[in-house]
C-alpha cells in the first residue's frame, strides 16, 4: 500500500488504540462506498489499516462505486439484485452512501438497525441521522462526515458580517454586487442559498425538510422568490462553486455562499486569502453527510460494527475526518474538540462553533419539494 500522509496519521492512531485479542480469527470485511476516489483512499489509506492494527486477522477490502449519486445508486442496486436472488448472506458488510439513497434502502429492508448498538451512536445529534430528506433512518445510519454550506466574507471589506437573512439583503442594497452565488448552476453551493431563502421567508421549513409532501405548499413561495428576484439585481451571480471561491479571491465580491470544506480546502492552498471568514447565518442553510450502513445479510454484522464505531469515534473523527478533509465530524462536534491541536480546532470552528453547526446547520427539502424548488426558480426568478 502507497505510504500517504493519511496512512502515516493511521499508523500513529493505530498505535494509540487498544489492541484485540490476538486469537481473533482472520476474517475479510467488505466495504463498498460511493464517492470520489478521496473516499476510497481514505478508507484504504486511513481506516483500513486502524482496523487491522485493532483486529488482528481482519482484512479490510474496499470497493469503490463512483463518484455523486451515481455511486450511491450502484450500491442500491447491488444489494437489490442480492436481495432478490434470495441470498442469504450479502458480498457487503458496511457501505458508505449518500443520504438520498438512506430511505429507499430501509424501506426495502436491505439495512440493521444497528445504531444503538454502539457507543457512539450515542454522539451523533444532528437531524440528519433521524431523518435523509424526509425518510425516516433512524438507528440505520451513522454519518460519516457533515459538509455544510456558509456565507464567506473578506473582514477587510465587512466588518460586521450579516447574521441574519434580513441583514444581508439590508447589506447588498447598500453594497450592490459585492455578494455572490452560482443561482442553481453550476454547484450546490447556490442551490443551499435559495433553499435558505425559502426556508427564511416562506412557510414552515420543517415541512419541506421532513414532509409530507403537499403540492399547494408551493403556493406559499410566490412572494419568497419575488423578493429573491428583486435580491439578484444587487448580487453577482457566479459560475459555479468554484467561481464563488475564485471571485472571492480576486476581490470581485466580498461575501458568497460556499461549501465550507472547500474554503477551507483554498485557504490551505493559498487559493484564497487568509483572513477569509465564515459565517452561518440564521435561520441557517443546509448541508448533507454521507453515511455509514450495515446491510441486513452481513456474513460479519459484530465486525461491522466494530468498523463502523471506530470509523466515528471522536480520535478518528478529529484526526482523519477533520484535519485530513476540512469536514465536519458526523459525531457532535464537542466530542473531538479534545482530540485535535487547538490551531486545527481553532481553524474549523471559531467562525462557525458547534452550537451554530447544530442549531443553524439545516437539511435540503424531501425529494418532490426540491424539485419544485428548482424548477419554481427557473420559472419565477431566472427569467
């Protein structure tokens, strides 16, 4: 295995963590996770070699399905050709996927219910490990990682950030085209940014994160997206995720909606200035996790397990989750705060803590309302 500075992190937590006992059968545990090769490396590079280092015998064998919902959508149909096949016993032992796919899977009755039965189960806080855009997931899920979307702002242009959407717009009227977002092309770092702005300015953004669907609570959105036309004549629109980030960094607008691991991710590269900052603002914008689950018919459900509470113990949360990719940790974020030098602590969550990251930190709509939300933009704002 290629030497990588996640292997050698790995091999420094290995060490820190108690050994199994050394008569524990070989074993071969199977994951599968969608995702870019990042994913792939990191289990490989980061996780696998932990786990062995803790359950002598065990092999770790990692498969790769792809990047975006395209591989969590593989996954899907692996496990359903097995399920009907009348397998009884599945190639899959833990699997990492999107949450769009969580609910579809438990209500096929292809995943355990496994996540009261480990320890940290019990540190996981957010939304998003009950409900994945509105199915109910509840014990079947474990989030790998959050990302999370935020506005960020040059503090030498603005040194009083909005908290707050009414503040922003109050904020753009008086500094016209010096905030940014992609519109919903080009990445979903725009697309969270309208999504806020109906949950700020119309009806119960409870409803259209957990449902149940009704098509007339599209109705309630007229003067919302009015008011965001009428926002975008003082904004620059941006090409794309990237372009946010890029704009940011010439000084062409001082504030934008961004993927915070991929501030983050620029700031280290030198891509972005370094006295770049977040914040969230209320009543909050959305993020997504990716999850860890357990299919039903594992030939190696205790060793999944196991895998699974290692991967999202607060020592492998802080060093590979957090200080390897810039995500925030699928466990609570107080849990790790302990286990990370300070300076990286200091660097993820000083601007956004994990207070703000747990009150403001939303989920996108269920299915059916996010694509009426994008197509009622198209319609009503785009033109």
């Amino acid at each position: 295995m290629r030497l990588t500075a996640l292997s050698a992190v790995a091999g420094l937590l290995a060490a820190a963590l108690p050994l199994a006992s050394t008569t524990a059968s070989a074993e071969e545990l199977t994951v599968i996770t969608a995702g870019d090769q990042n994913m792939v490396d990191y289990v490989n590079n980061f996780l696998a070699p932990a786990f062995e280092k803790q359950n002598p015998g065990t092999t770790v064998r990692v498969v790769g399905t792809g990047p975006g919902d395209a591989g969590s959508q593989k996954i899907v149909e692996r496990l359903d050709a097995q399920k009907k096949a009348g397998k009884e016993v599945y190639d899959v032992d833990v699997a990492v996927i999107h949450e769009k796919v969580a609910g579809k899977l438990v209500q096929d009755g292809l995943l355990d219910k496994y996540r009261g039965n480990i320890d940290t189960g019990k540190l996981v806080t957010r939304g998003n490990a009950r409900l994945a855009l509105g199915a109910d997931v509840d014990g079947y899920v474990m989030p790998m990682f959050n990302s999370q979307t935020a506005i960020a702002y040059n503090p030498d242009l603005v040194s009083n950030p909005p908290k707050t959407f009414d503040e922003l717009v109050a904020w753009t009227e008086k500094n016209p085209k010096q905030f940014g977002y992609n519109g919903i092309k080009g990445g979903a770092s725009g697309v969270s940014f309208v999504i806020s702005w109906i949950y700020n300015y119309a009806g119960d953004a409870k409803v259209l994160q957990e449902g149940p669907y009704d098509a007339n609570e599209k109705a309630k959105w007229d003067d919302a997206f009015a008011k965001l036309k009428a926002f975008n004549k003082n904004v620059a629109l941006t090409p794309g995720n990237a372009g946010t980030l890029d704009m940011l960094s010439r000084g062409e607008i001082a504030m934008g909606a961004v993927w915070v691991d991929m501030f983050y991710s620029w700031k280290a590269n030198g891509q972005l200035p370094p006295t770049m900052k977040l914040v969230l603002p209320a009543p909050g914008m959305p993020g997504q996790p990716m999850h860890y689950v357990i299919p039903g018919k594992t030939a190696h459900k205790a060793l999944a397990e196991k895998f699974v509470a290692l991967a999202t113990s607060p020592e492998v949360q802080a060093n590979g989750i957090v200080k390897q990719f810039n995500w925030y940790p699928g466990i609570d974020a107080k849990y790790v705060q302990d286990k990370l030098d300070p300076a990286i602590w200091q660097k993820l969550f000083t601007d956004i803590s994990p207070d703000d990251l747990a009150k403001y930190g939303k989920s996108f709509p269920i299915g059916p309302y996010y694509a009426d939300l994008l197509e009622a933009y198209e319609k009503k704002v785009a033109e």
